[in-house]
C-alpha cells in the first residue's frame, strides 16, 4: 500500500514538488480506484480517498500546465488509462484544418480549385461541428461487428460493447449495404443531458465533468459497460471509412444513405449550391447556436464530390477537401504576473506569460504563449498589464491585447533578454526570423534534456518507461550526455533497480523496452533527431526519398555543399523545399553534431523505410520529373499522385532521373532528358503506365 504524504500547503509548493506530487498522487488514486472498482477491496474510507483527489484537484488548479495526461481528474472512477484493446483503423482517423473567417475559408476554396485546376464553384456541405468524441463503426453483411475510439488516428481504442449500449448505434443496417463498411461519426451528450448528469454526480459525490466533450469521453471509456449504458450518449453519423463498394457518388448521398441504415444525421446539415453560401450559412448557425441542445465550436464545410474528395485527398493529417470553419474564440481579461522565457528543444526563446488565473469559456487559464520578441513589442504587453485573454477550441490560451486604460503608471516596455535563461549562452536572432536563439546548442542543459525526452517519444523512438521525469534523473545523475547513452543504460540496471521507486522488475523492463527499439525506421530515427523543421511528416519524406541511413547521411553531407547536385535534389524533394534544406544542411554542417549521429547509429539498427503502400505499382522507388503544361491534371495533383504511388518527384533532370513526362511546350528539362538518355514519356503515356 502506499503512504499518502502531504502535508505541505499548497500555496507554498514549487513547481517540482507540484509535479513529483501530482505524479504520486495519480499512482496513489489509481491504486485506490483499483483496490475499490476492480477487486472491491477498498483499502481506505470513502473521505480519505476524497481527501486524496481534492488535494490533487487544488495542486491541479495552482499548476494547470502540470496536468498529467493520466490525471485522476481527467478519469472518471475506475476507468483504467487503457484496458481497451487496440483496434486499428483500416482507414486513417485524421482530422480537419481550422478557418476563422471568410478571407481565409475564400483562400482554402482556392487552394481545392487551384489543386483541381477548375474556376466553376464548389458545391458544400456544411456540417455543425459537434466537440465530442469521434468513433468508428465497423459493420459486415449489415450486422454492427466491432467500434473503435479514434485514439490517435491510426489506432483506437475497442469500446464496441460501449457502444452496443447506445440507441443511436444500430444494431443492423436497414436496406441493402456492402458487405463491409466504416461509418464515422461523434459521440456527444446534449447539454441537458450533461447538466443532469452533473447534477447526479454532485448527489453521488462523484467525479464533475468540465465539460460536455469529457463528460461523453469519460461515458463512453467504461470498462464496466453498466457504467456507459447509464449515461444518454448521441450519435451522429458524418463520415466513411474504407467500404467494399461506393455507396454513394456524393457526401449529400451519403448522408442519405446513412439516414436509410439507421442512423441520425445532424439535421442542420445542409448542400450548399457553392462556396459563395457558406458565409450566410455560417452566420445563421452562429445565431441559431445558442438555442441548439448540443454544444458545437463550429461548422464544417466538405467538398460534396467524392470524386473531387479522391483526386485532393490529403495533406498532412487534414483532408484537402474540408476544413472546420470556427466560431471565435471565447474571452476574458486577466492581470500579467510575470513573463517567463522557456529554451525549447531547438534553443527556441519562447516567452509564456504567467497570468493570475481566470476561467476562460470553461476552463481555468494560468499561462499563455507570448510567441516571441514581436509579438510582445507589436502589443505592448507589459508585466503587471491587465490583458483581454483568449481561447478557441482546444488551442493554447493566447493574449489578444493590453487594457491599457489600467496600466498602472511607472510601468515601462519589456525588455527581451540577449541571453540564454537556461545556460547563459548569447541568444541570437538571424535577420529574418522572428525566434531568438540560443547558441549553446549541443552544451545547453535546457536543450539537451528537452532533445532527450522529444528522443523517446511516441512519434520518435517511443521507449516505454522512459518518460520526462526518468530523464531527467538520469541526466541529473550524469548518465546522459547524448542520446547514444540512452542505450547503455542497460549496462546499469543493477544500479537502477536499487533507486528509490525502482526495482528489479522495473528495471529490467526498462532494459528490455530500450533494447526494443534498438531496431529503429529511418524515419523514426531521422525524427527523433530534433532537427529544426524536420517534423514527423517530413522525416517520413526525407527516409522515403533515401531510403537508407547510409545513404541519407552521404547525401546529406554532400549537400552541405551550395550548388552541388545533392543540395539541389534535396530541396526540390515535393514538400521540403529549400529552407528546410537549410535546416539539414546546418546540422550536418556541424562536426560535433555528426560526431553526436554516429555515436548513436553505432548502437543501433536503423530499418530501410518501407513503401508498403506502393508495393506494386509500376513507379515505386523511381524518380520522376514533371516538365511543361500538363493538359488533363495540375502539376500538384500529378504530383501527389506520383508519390503516393511510391515515386519521389523532383524538378531537376539528371543521371539519377528515371522518367520525365513531357507536357504542351517543354523546354530545357525535355532536352536534358534527351541528352542524358533518360526516359521521357507523353501525358497520355505516364497516365496509361500509372494506370
Ligand atoms: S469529418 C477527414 N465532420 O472534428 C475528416 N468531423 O477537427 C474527418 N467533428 O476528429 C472529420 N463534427 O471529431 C467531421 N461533421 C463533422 C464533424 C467532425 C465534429 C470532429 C471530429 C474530428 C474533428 C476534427
């Protein structure tokens, strides 16, 4: 059993103590909730384990940022932080872009038109934007078989039996259907059905939801299905997943059909005749808002063609042929105690305002991002300003402006500082940018912990048991200095095991997870690297074009070079372009950075990247170059659709180019082809290869 230990006042607790608090707590009710819920054995009394969520509920309030992702607050009860099993989804999860206003929904209609090279109108539909849960139902020969949570797009988690217990998920499809089909949508609580639900928890003593979007999560992530079957979860349906045969050659059709099977479409949904609509639409169901019996942050706006919906496909993790258009943001106003600078991973110089705390639409604000330098200036933000917060969405709270009317007098502008907060390094701004930096790189303690933990994340070499507060014992005990030494703590778990809060069992995992993923994809491994603007979307670019470790890291040193044919090839690889060429070429134009890269590839096994989605297509791994006007599709559709067919596009012909598909009016790249013999073809040629 564990020993509860807190008698420090709250009011007096610094940020570390918060967080090693708040962690132990959250092991400590999970423990309780256990022992209570699972096994039915509670082991304290009913107002001591009340003592223990209001302490973490009060520490919680002081440090909102310290919020940990598996806070009890954040549970309901005895729902377990995973128990689910995992259901992967056969078609991505992904989510949608935000517009704000009509300038910038007029620009996302343009990019589409532009991508589909068309000046007629869109036709839309518009769909209220629900802030609920997102799900997916599998259904085979009309029967509901299996649903999903949408997790983190990829993989979610299996909450079928939860949602057997909702009214609004038929158990049969009515009327014909494929044999197999996704169908998405959002599971959400009315507003009166939250304030009921509330008001039920308040009499039981129980868990209060913030707000309606937990409220629905927490409903529908039940291990025991009891609990969800209680609780009057909605359904409407919005989207489809993969599906044995089109059902339909419209999202208006769609929705249609959905209606036909069973389920409930949200009624305000609407066909718009073209883009010209959605500014009328919008403010209609801005007005109308308040008076629905659901709560929604927005409207989204879709391209109904599903052809259309084919040909632009996506970017990112956002389709090209919707966006979330938002209603703006919620608004308070707040006094600015302090601004704090954070040194991020990068030797960024992020400034954070440290405000009194207020509740902004619902939720309880103590920080917010200042951006940087400008910013700052442009606003006049001044310390002890009281300034007009604002949060929209789930967005990081933001500073709109200063109520200078109470400006108290004798306050002067902010001043930023010339020097690194975290090692004392000259912090410099390139002429250009917007972010000061730190120029302690590899030295700068705040960097090399922040590299460490962004090291052995999820999205990089995802090291179980390896979180934040690991590293940075580990680095405090002097055993990390790089990210090679992540691998030689193997070499110390007998050390390990005898730490306080470890064991010999934990230590072992630790070793065992670490030598897992001593096997790496290029891509993770080219991630993890930190390097600036290398996200994970461009990692995966980067290790597809290479394909081998061995390969990128000679080409990228090459590159090194200007105006050598390597640097060229980097930055005309589609979606790098050539200021995040800079970005690599910097890195690997640093020794000690290299030096700090093979250290860690000694250690390691680094997978050559997989192509699996082009596996048979006629131009996977080739190297493709489009020249002159094409006829039948524009140069970013071609584009899009070479690579997702496995062929890396760039805009250069040379020895290593494998086809060049001549358009009307081509130049000099369809002589160079000729010269260097490589491959041309016509655009009805490259049409009938790719088929
Ligand atoms: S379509 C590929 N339609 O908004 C497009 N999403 O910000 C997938 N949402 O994860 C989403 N109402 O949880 C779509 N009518 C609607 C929606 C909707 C709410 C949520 C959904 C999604 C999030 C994206």
């Amino acid at each position: 059993m564990l020993e509860p230990t807190h008698q420090t006042t709250i009011e007096s607790l610094t940020e570390a103590e918060a967080a090693e608090e708040l962690a132990r707590l959250a092991q400590e009710i999970a423990h309780h909730d256990a022992a209570y819920h699972t096994h039915d054995a509670p082991e304290i009394t009913d107002a001591d384990y009340d003592a223990l969520r209001r302490r973490n509920a009060a520490i919680e309030v002081r440090f909102p940022e310290l919020i940990r992702p598996d806070s009890p607050s954040s549970r309901v009860g005895g729902a377990p932080e995973s128990g689910f099993a995992k259901i992967r989804h056969r078609v991505p999860m992904l989510s949608l872009d935000n517009v704000f206003d009509a300038t910038e929904f007029a620009e996302f209609c343009t990019r589409a038109k532009r991508f589909l090279g068309r000046t007629e109108p869109l036709v839309f539909v518009a769909e209220p934007k629900i802030d609920g849960l997102s799900i997916s139902l599998t259904y085979e020969h009309g029967h509901f078989v299996r649903g999903a949570t949408r997790g983190d797009g990829t993989e979610g988690e299996d909450v079928t039996a939860n949602l057997r217990t909702m009214k609004s998920v038929p158990d049969r499809l009515h009327g014909e259907a494929p044999a197999f089909i996704e169908i998405r949508g959002e599971v959400f609580l009315t507003k009166a059905d939250f304030l009921a639900l509330n008001q039920s928890q308040a009499e039981a003593g129980a868990k209060i939801f913030a707000n309606p979007r937990n409220a629905a999560a927490g409903s529908l992530r039940q291990l025991d299905v009891k609990i969800t079957a209680g609780r009057p979860l909605s359904l409407f349906a919005y989207a489809q997943g993969e599906s044995s045969e089109p059902v339909a050659t419209t999202h208006w059709d769609y929705l249609q059909r959905l209606k036909v099977w069973g389920f409930d479409v949200n009624p305000l949904s609407k066909r718009l005749g073209s883009e010209a609509d959605a500014e009328t639409f919008q403010s209609e169901i801005g007005l109308a808002r308040s008076g629905l019996g659901y709560d929604i942050d927005g409207v989204v706006y879709k391209i109904d063609d599903l052809a259309l919906q084919r040909r632009l496909g996506f970017v990112g993790r956002a389709p090209r042929w919707a966006t979330a258009w938002k209603f703006p943001a919620e608004q308070a106003t707040t006094v600015l105690r302090d601004i704090r600078i954070q040194v991020g991973r990068t030797g960024a110089l992020t400034p954070v305002a440290e405000l009194e705390p207020v509740n902004v639409g619902g939720v309880l604000v103590a920080r917010a991002t200042l951006h940087n330098e400008d910013e700052i200036a442009r606003k006049d933000i001044r310390i002890g300003d009281t300034v007009v917060l604002q949060r929209a969405g789930d967005v990081i709270p933001q500073i709109v402006s200063v109520v200078t009317d109470r400006r108290s007098e004798g306050s002067t502008p902010y001043v930023f500082p010339d020097i690194c907060p975290a090692c004392g390094s000259h912090a410099v701004r390139p002429p250009g940018e917007v972010v000061k930096r730190c120029t302690g790189g590899l030295i700068c303690p705040a960097q090399r912990v922040e590299r460490l933990i962004h090291f052995v994340s999820r999205p990089a070499f995802d090291i179980d048991g390896l979180g934040e507060k690991t590293i940075q014992e580990f680095y405090n005990e002097g055993w990390l200095h790089g990210p090679a030494d992540l691998f030689k703590l193997p070499e110390r778990e007998a050390e390990i095991a005898t730490r306080e809060g470890w064991g010999k069992l934990s230590a072992a995992n630790l070793s065992r997870a670490i030598r897992t993923r001593q096997t790496v994809p290029l891509e993770r491994f080219i991630y993890a690297l930190g390097i600036r603007r290398i996200g994970a979307t461009n990692a995966k670019l980067l290790a597809r074009h290479y394909g081998s470790f061995a390969n990128w890291r000679t080409q990228m040193l090459a590159a090194t070079q200007l105006g050598s044919d390597e640097r060229l090839e980097l930055g005309s690889i589609s979606g790098i372009g050539p200021t995040i060429a800079e970005e690599l070429t910097d890195f690997f134009g640093e020794a000690r950075n290299i030096a700090a890269l093979d250290e860690l590839a000694a250690e390691l096994t680094i997978q050559e990247a997989a192509k699996a989605d082009a596996a048979d297509s006629p131009i996977a791994g080739k190297t493709v170059v489009f020249t002159g006007t094409l006829e039948t599709m524009t140069r970013p559709e071609a584009k899009s659709r070479a690579e997702s067919l496995g062929a890396k596009v760039t805009d250069s012909v040379s020895k290593k180019t494998d086809i060049v598909v001549v358009g009307a009016d081509a130049g000099s790249k369809a002589r160079k082809a000729v010269e260097l013999g490589v491959r041309t073809m016509t655009e009805a040629e490259w049409r009938e290869h790719v088929g």
